[in-house]
C-alpha cells in the first residue's frame, strides 16, 4: 500500500478507537475486519479514484500564470 509499518499501526489504532469492532489485530476480530473491509471497499476505491483524478490533469495547461 505504500505506507510505513508506523503509519498503518496509528491508522489501525484510529480505526480500533473510533468502532464498535474492537481490536482489529487479534484472531477472533478476523471476521469483524473483513466484514468491515468488504462494506467500505467501494467507498476506499471511490476515493482512490477521486485522488487519481486531478493527477491526470497535471500534465494539461489549464491558464497562464502572469508574475
């Protein structure tokens, strides 16, 4: 995913403190944890999509910068 083991770890513990699952990390939460992905996956792929979207027009002159 292109994120340090550290970041994912806060962004895990973010995900764990603001649920209802619980801990996420542990083997009785599997379930949970994917249940979980599979409700937000199109959500996660409509952001990555929005996210993509304005790298594409960086190659595109779009005005003039006048200085």
């Amino acid at each position: 995913m292109g994120v340090s083991p550290s970041a994912m770890s806060h962004a895990i513990r973010g995900l764990e403190e603001g649920s209802a699952f619980g801990c996420f990390r542990g083997p009785p939460s599997v379930t949970a944890s994917q249940q979980l992905l599979a409700q937000v996956r199109s959500a996660l792929t409509d952001v990555q999509d929005a996210l993509d979207q304005p790298s594409g027009l960086r190659d595109k002159p779009v005005d003039r910068v006048r200085l």
